[in-house]
C-alpha cells in the first residue's frame, strides 16, 4: 500500500511521517479488500488548530476521515480511530449482505 502524507502550512518532520505510517498501514486489517492507496494531510492553521484528514482507496472505495484538535498527536489518533470504525462497519455490512440464492 502506497502512503503519500502531505502537510499543509508546515514541513512535517521524518519522525511525524514514520508514526503517521505506522498508524494507517494497520487499516487492511479491517477492511479486507486490496489495499490501493492512502493520503494523509496534516494541515497547521494556526496554534490552536491542527487538522488531519485521511483518504483511504480500497477496494473501489474512498473513505474519509477529518479531525480537528490543538495537536497532532490526539487529532492523528482520533482520525485513525475515526477512519479504523467506518472500514469496520462496512466491512460487517458486506460480509452479513445476503446475496440471492
């Protein structure tokens, strides 16, 4: 899986990207499709604001996720958190799909 990890109004140091990796490379965990692609933005508005929204490709699928705090550390955590639910959910909607017989 390809992890690209932008920042937007800031330079992201080496040991932000590595954590930020590790974190998003446990999502085909959840979701069992081909893993495709996975782009991270980490946006520094000001002070008080640090946003981290995550797009992930899998399986002809795009899921988003967005999360807003005072540091990165609580808004990467929360947006993984966000995103490791929703591969979850839909991931039990397919597999309790009944199909016709």
């Amino acid at each position: 899986m390809r992890v690209t990890i932008a920042g937007r109004h800031m330079d992201v140091s080496d040991e932000l990207k590595a954590w930020v990796e590790k974190k998003v490379k446990r999502f085909p965990k959840f979701y069992s499709r081909e893993p495709l692609h996975c782009e991270v933005v980490l946006d520094n508005e000001n002070e008080s604001r640090k946003a981290v929204e995550i797009k992930y490709h899998s399986g002809g699928k795009v899921f988003v996720a967005k999360y807003e705090s005072v540091d990165f550390s609580t808004a990467i955590d929360k947006a993984v958190e966000k995103m490791e639910h929703q591969l979850r959910r839909f991931e039990d909607k397919i597999s309790k799909h009944k199909g016709r017989e």
